[in-house]
C-alpha cells in the first residue's frame, strides 16, 4: 500500500488541506455509506466521540449511564467527563458483550442512556437492547471502536443506535497514521449539534452559539484512512479466517474456553479473545515462543482505583470474576497460516 498512502500524502501537502477540506468530506462520505448511516462527522479521536455524543444528547446533569464492566476505559470516563454517572453492568460470557438481562437490572429512574460497547469486534444484541430502552425512554449509545465493519442481522454497527463512535487508532482494525475518530447517526440534529460541539459551538467562522471544544479528523488522516477503508473488507475476510482456525484447532482442548459467535452477527475480530484456566502460564509459553499475546482487559473496570468511588468494585458477575482468565491470541490482516499452525503446534505440546 505505500505508494498508494503515500500519493494520498504528497496531496494533502500538496493542496495545504491539513484541517477541513476536501480528503475530510470525501472520509466523512465515505463511512457514512459504509456504515448506511445519513451524517458522519470526523473528530480527534474514538473517546472524543463518545464524550461529544453523550454531551449532544443533552441529558439531565447527573444522569446514569450503563456501561459495561468489560471495556476499555474510555467507554466509561467518557460518562463521567460530560457530567454524568456510569453505572457498571456484566457481560454475555459467550460473545463478551453487555447483557441485555442485567442492563434492565440496573435501570432507575435516573437512567440517561446504555452504552452499547461492540467489544472485540462483535455487536451487541440490538434488538432487545433498543426495545428495553426504548420502554425507559433511553437512548443506546454504540461504542464502534473495535467493532467498524462488523453486522448485528445484516446491518453494519454504527446506525442502529443514536449514534456510533468510531476510533481509528492506529491498532484498530480501520487505523490512521495516529489518533483519529469519527461519529455516524442518522439523526441531523445531533450530527449538527456535534459537529458544532467539536468545532467550538460556531455555525459560522466567528459565530459562536455556545462554548464548544476543538476536535478535529485532520486531512492526513483522513487521506490515508480513505486508502485503507478501500481494504477493510478484504483485512476483515483474513481476520475471520484466522479466527476460524483457532476455533478448529483449539476447540477440543478442555482448559480453554473459546468465544462464541452469536448467529446473528458478523464479528469482525478486531481481537481473538479466549479464557483459560491457566492464562499466565499459557502467556509465558507463547511468550517464550516469541509469540506476543494481549490481556483485554486485565482488570475489570469497576475494579479500578479511577472507578473505586463507585463502589462497585466488589460486585460478582462473570466480568468481575473473569478478568484472569482473558487472553488475546494474535490476530490481524498481518498474521499468515503459519504463525497460526505454529502457535497450535506449541499448544498441542504444552496442554491437554
Ligand atoms: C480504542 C477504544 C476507544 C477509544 O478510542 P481512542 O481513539 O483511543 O480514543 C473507546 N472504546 C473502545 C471499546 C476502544 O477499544
């Protein structure tokens, strides 16, 4: 791809169009139909999305908002940054995503909105998700960031909420050159709204209807994003079969315990994430084999000290109990049959 990137580079420069501009509209275009949603607005980065989305919304200061106890952290400060209260909630132990049933144990009546993370590349189960909120008048909120691409009934992530948030940091499966983020959602007002949010509240360039932020998807990044979002289909195609080959070999092992894709969706595999009875062993064998593996996430989020004044880091669901057991196997458009074949053969020698 480097002459390809590196033309979308040299125009960028060429043309001075370092913020706004052309390579912006055409990314913001772009995803938009991607994702079959109507607006797209670029910003900073995935957490910037989040925090512009919830702050667009304009929920009662204070409201709750159900966030799930697996998940990177942004998901969750982005709640507490715009003024809100994040309520933790578990986990589908199969597909790692929020549980629809313990969602609707943790609505109050302050209850604003859900945060519906697609974690690790699979979608949450929308339908009951939207029907349960839609009971409580909230709004559900999708955490896009690791999930770009995937489906939940033949729908890509990012419109079947309110609104999604993407990231394109450069680990993701859609990654830029550095950080970068955009919004999509089918509802014009708050695509107005966050983009005025974004761009320091101004319709105009010096008419300011109220205080905003600076959030910006810089034309670079947007250039080489437009590049690599023409591949995504074919690096997301390597990702499931690679994650097939894991679920072939590994299946019949008795320790592991393999994630499990809900009929309904297409994951995406942003990460191939497995519990296992004896996680740190297994690390320090592949390790030993030079085989780099991740923990996603090592310690479940109200179990941080950032989240300890919530007072729920004490709680028993499978998120809170499970966190020691996560591994994240290798994954990507990078990764050969053969680094899979090598990573089961170290597999077969060391465990039952
Ligand atoms: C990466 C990530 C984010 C934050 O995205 P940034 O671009 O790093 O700010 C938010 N939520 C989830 C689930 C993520 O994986």
């Amino acid at each position: 791809m480097k002459a390809e990137i590196d033309s979308a580079i040299s125009q960028v420069i060429m043309e001075g169009a370092f913020i706004g501009g052309k390579h912006l509209k055409i990314f913001e275009d772009n995803l938009s139909q991607y994702v079959n949603a109507n607006h797209c607005v670029g910003v900073g980065n995935g957490t910037d999305a989040l925090e512009i989305i919830i702050e667009a919304l304009s929920l009662p200061h204070g409201s709750e908002i159900i966030v799930p106890a697996n998940s990177f952290i942004a998901s969750a400060e982005a709640v507490s940054r715009t003024g809100h209260k994040v309520v933790f909630c578990d986990i589908d132990p199969g597909n790692y995503t929020i549980s629809v049933s313990d969602v609707e144990n943790r609505i109050t009546s302050n209850t604003g909105a859900i945060i519906a993370v697609h974690l690790y590349g699979h979608p949450c189960d929308m339908d009951p998700l939207i029907s349960l909120a839609n009971q409580h008048n909230l709004c559900v909120i999708e955490d896009c960031a690791q999930a770009v691409g995937a489906e939940y009934k033949g729908q890509r992530v990012g419109a079947i909420g309110v609104a999604g948030a993407f990231s394109f940091y450069p680990g993701k499966n859609l990654g830029a050159y550095g950080d970068g983020g955009a919004i999509t959602t089918n509802d014009a007002n708050l695509a107005k709204k966050a983009k005025m949010i974004a761009n320091h509240g101004r319709i105009g360039k010096y008419d300011h209807q109220f205080e905003g932020r600076n959030s910006r998807l810089d034309g670079l990044q947007a250039a080489i994003l437009n590049v690599k979002l023409q591949h995504l289909d074919e690096w997301t195609t390597h990702r499931i079969s690679v994650a097939q080959k894991y679920l072939a070999h590994l299946s019949s092992f008795s320790e592991i315990t393999l994630p499990i894709k809900s009929e309904w969706a297409k994951q995406v595999y942003h990460l191939f994430v497995v519990r296992h009875n004896h996680r740190d062993r297994l690390q320090q064998i592949l390790d030993d084999a030079n085989i780099q593996t991740g923990i996603h996430y090592p310690t479940a989020l109200p179990k941080l000290s950032a989240f300890a004044y919530l007072g729920q880091g004490r709680e028993d669901g499978f998120a809170w109990k499970n966190d020691s057991k996560l591994l994240s196997l290798p994954i990507g458009e990078h990764i050969s049959e053969k680094d899979i074949e090598n990573l089961i053969t170290i597999y077969q020698k060391s465990f039952k």
